[in-house]
C-alpha cells in the first residue's frame, strides 16, 4: 500500500504544500459525479479517508479495554498455553506474573509449537519475548512506526500509574486504515438480511451487493456499477463520499434510503434499508 500511495501523490506533481492537502485533493476529484478515469476507486478511497483520520487518534482510541485482554500466567503448562490459544484464535498473548499490572512480555505462537515436544521441560519464562509499554496519548502513527522499527508487533497501553489500560496489535493499526481483517480463525458470522414488519430490511454491510438486489431487484446506477463496489456499506460509503456515522440517513437515486444503525469511524456495521419495492418481503421472512 506504501507504493501505491507513494506513486498516487507522485503523480499530482508533488507541488502540494502538504501529503494531507494532497490526499484530500484526490479524494476530492475522485468524488465529482463528472469525474472519468478517475486515479482510486471506492476501496483506495476509503483507505485515504482512513489514513487523514489515523492522524488524529492515539493508543487509547484504537486500544482493546483492559476488560478484554486475553493474557496467560508465567506458571501455565504447555497444554494450557495451547488450549488458550487455540480457543482464542491468538498468534500472541501478554504474560504476566501476579496480575494484568505486571506483564513480563509477550509469548509467540511459533516459540510454543517448537516446543510442543518438550512438555515436561516446559517453561513459559524461556520463550517470552518483549512487548512494548505505550502511553494513552501516543499518536498512532508513531506507535506503527515504533511496532516496525523494533518489530515488536503488540504494545501494552499503561496509565500513569503503571496499571495497564488496554492492549494493541500491529493487526489492530491496520484495520484502522484497510478495514477489518479476517483469518481462518475467525467465526464467520455470514452477512444477513432481516425482513421486517413495517416493511423495511435489517442489513449486515457486508451483505455483498448481487445478494441484495436478487432479493429487492437491480437498483444500482452504471457509473455505481463501473465503481465495482461489493457490497452494502461499500455502496453507502460511495452515495455519502465518508464514512458515515450513526442515526445519519443516505438515499440512493433510486429512492432507497439507508439508516446506519452501527458503525465506527472505519466503516458502517449495520443498516435499515427503507422505501424498498414492495414485493421484496415475503410473509415468511418477516419477524414480530
């Protein structure tokens, strides 16, 4: 993604006062209904728009609450080390000594299976490695380039009083910036449309597009179409030209209109889509 931007803001003549007035500049253009041949196309655009708001955020914005940090004891044996990583899903785990306040490091997926053999001899001290401190107020951007620069990707976010507040993952400051990543560990939650009493639908925003309209018939425009956009909130995204917030309602040209029910500053989670056709609900698919 370095490239493709670095070659993007190379091509405007690098005349800009500055890399943000550059990409705003781009994101503009890239917008304007009239504009053909356009340089991005709705997923780059979101990245940009993603990357001008990652200045503006530190640790604490982006950190996962103490409350959820998935840690193991010094002490653990083998066995339950790899339990409680298979379980999770986690490549890396904080390890502390008496509680969450006294983190030693970090241990590895790859340190425990090489000594998936050696479980009598097992000790989880020998294989921890070191996990960065952060403050809450660090800018994310200088937190990716410090994870680069030491290659140490997860960074424990402490107070001023040493008690740890959250946890961050290199993963965590990427999705900031391309949208959430999913592995083969993730539980694949398959976008759903929800029929709804009065009419209108309850939509995942990942539902992909083509399953939408089989279900409400063809209502995406040519130059829509020409954008090769995917699914729901990627075409709400397109109408908006943002990312847009909760409670806000965006209407396509056809006269549907899309409610954001959840979403974060990345992207838009759920919607209620109104002003349907009215053959799209069947009795059956309806809830009370």
């Amino acid at each position: 993604m370095g490239t493709w931007l670095r070659n993007l803001v190379r091509q405007r003549g690098g005349d800009h006062s500055s890399l943000r007035s550059t990409i705003e500049e781009i994101i503009e253009e890239s917008e304007r209904e009239d504009q053909e041949g356009s340089a991005i196309g709705t997923h780059e655009r979101v990245m940009l728009a993603n990357i001008l708001h990652l200045r503006h955020l530190t640790a604490y914005d982006v950190m996962v609450p103490r409350a959820d940090i998935r840690a193991v004891h010094v002490d653990s044996s083998l066995d339950d080390l790899i339990d409680v990583m298979s379980q999770g899903g986690h490549s890396r785990l904080p390890v502390y000594r008496d509680s969450l306040d006294d983190v030693i490091g970090l241990v590895h997926i790859k340190d425990v299976l090489a000594h998936a053999k050696d479980a009598a001899g097992f000790k989880l001290s020998r294989i921890t490695r070191e996990v960065l401190f952060v403050a809450p107020s660090m800018p994310v951007l200088d937190l990716l380039l410090e994870m680069r620069l030491s290659r140490v990707h997860m960074a424990l976010v402490v107070d001023e009083f040493g008690g740890i507040d959250g946890l961050i993952t290199i993963e965590d400051l990427v999705e900031e910036i391309v949208g959430e990543i999913e592995d083969e560990h993730d539980v694949a939650e398959g976008p759903k449309l929800v029929a709804r009493p009065d009419g209108s639908l309850v939509a995942d925003a990942r539902t992909p597009i083509e399953e939408f309209e089989e279900r409400v018939g063809a209502m995406l425009t040519d130059d829509e179409r020409e954008e090769d956009i995917d699914t729901l909130g990627g075409l709400v995204f397109y109408i908006a030209g943002r990312v847009p917030g909760r409670g806000e309602l965006i209407v396509h040209d056809s006269g549907v209109s899309f409610e954001v029910m959840e979403a974060d500053p990345r992207r838009v989670k759920r919607l209620r889509v109104r002003n349907l056709p009215p053959w799209h609900v069947s009795s059956e698919d309806a809830e009370g």
